[in-house]
C-alpha cells in the first residue's frame, strides 16, 4: 500500500510544474487528497478523491488510494469496488491484489472473485495489461509490421521476421477483441447496503431468496428500472434494487 502510495505522489509531484493550468490543478488537488490520507484524515481524502473523480480524471492509483481510504474508515463495500476499478487500469499491481483479496477477507459473505473463463485462459496475457496498453502494444507492432514489410521487399530472406510479426499482430489484435469481449459479458457489482435482501422478482413484497451483506461480489445480468439482477452462480440468482450495489 504505501509503494503504490508513494510513487502515485511522485508522478504527480514530478508531472504538475509542467503542465498547463487546468492539469496542473487536477494535480494539485490529487496531491491535496493524498496529503489528506498520509494525515490519516481519511474521510475528507476520500471525499476529495471521489471529486477528482467526478471531474472527470480517471487513473488506476486513484481509484486504489480511493479504495485504500475506504478500507481504513471500515467501509468494505466501498473499497472493494474502487478496488476492483483500480484493477481495470493497474492489473499487475501486486499491493492491489493483496489489498482486495484482504476487504474480501473482511466480508461476512467472504465471495471471492470469479474464476477466470476459458477466453481468459487461452489469453492469459490479456489479464496482465489494460486496454488501453493492448492498443498500445497493437500500434506499436503494426508500425514495426510495416517496416519489416517494407525491408523484405529489399531483403527476401526477411520473410521469416516478416511472417512471425504478422502472426503476433493478430494476436495483439484478438487479444483487444477478447478484452473487450471479457469487460462487456462479465459485470461485476458489489453490495454497499449493510444488508440486501435478493428477491425473487422486481417488487419490495417479492419472495426474498436469500440475503447479501456488505462488500459481497455478484455478477450483474440484468437491469430493469430500479432493479438489477444479479447471480452468485446458477442457483442463487435474483434481483436487489440498483441502489443497493455499486457497479
């Protein structure tokens, strides 16, 4: 926690004395929330991250020092989610990790997250990086593509690096495809209500299924006005009211 900490301040310190105004004072505001939480005021960090937030700025060690503040004000439910976002763009953060698995520790529920699909198998590569790194990665290669095509022309006995980066460019490419595919199917939603009764229809006077508590992970699978439906695993699945869940 305090690795991530502080090299998330040292980016911000590093980057503010060179950008225009309006940047410069997002960064001074981020360097105010993390101040607020090396103070151990954990309330108003919290609050001044998720206006950073709400301005707009999206960053991976926002979210988890968003997360980090939750934690230690006790509300788990909060944390897992900003935990679970901050994932979204720092996947290889092993403090992340460590830090999500020990809110889920917290949980009376103790769901864990689920178990990785055979698209996520065969791409395991794809859970190391985020997107916006793939697309990255992608254009990079098809730069480097291009220029060996145009140096085989020149060098025919280039074909072999030609063909082999040809086949790593599709792969990079599929790798975007199966990312997205992966972020658009599997939505997760965590429970911020202490409690939440799972009904077995869209109504308050609804059977109640089963209860849920605070910080516990589902899968969502539905929406329908204020109601969303949700799944633990193909037998327990129902609906809880949208404010309930953080998605």
């Amino acid at each position: 926690m305090k690795n991530a900490f502080a090299f998330f301040l040292f980016i911000v310190l590093t980057l503010s004395a060179s950008l225009p105004t309006e940047a410069s004072d997002y960064l001074n505001d981020v360097v105010r929330a993390n101040g607020l939480y090396a103070e151990k005021h954990y309330a108003e960090s919290a609050q001044a991250y998720e206006s950073l937030i709400k301005k707009g700025m999206q960053n991976g060690y926002l979210y988890y020092n968003l997360g980090n503040a939750y934690i230690r004000m006790g509300r788990t439910g909060s944390a897992i989610l900003n935990y679970i976002r901050a994932r979204k763009w720092i996947p290889r953060d092993e403090n992340l990790e460590a830090n999500l698995k020990f809110a889920i520790q917290q949980t009376r529920d103790k769901i864990e997250l689920p178990p990785a699909g055979t698209l996520n198998v065969l791409f395991f590569w794809a859970n190391d990086f985020n997107f916006n790194e793939l697309i990255v990665f992608a254009i990079s290669l098809n730069f480097i593509f291009w220029v060996s095509l145009t140096l085989w022309m020149c060098f025919p006995s280039l074909k072999v690096v030609r063909n082999a980066l040809l086949c790593f460019l599709l792969l990079a490419f599929v790798s975007i495809g199966v990312k997205i595919k992966n972020e658009s199917d599997l939505k997760l939603g965590v429970v911020l209500a202490e409690n939440v009764e799972v009904k077995s229809g869209r109504a308050e006077d609804a059977v109640t299924l089963f209860q849920l508590h605070e910080g516990a992970l589902v899968t969502v699978t539905g929406k329908h006005d204020s109601w969303l439906e949700v799944r633990l695993n193909d037998e327990q699945k129902g609906w809880v009211p949208q404010n309930s869940l953080g998605t």
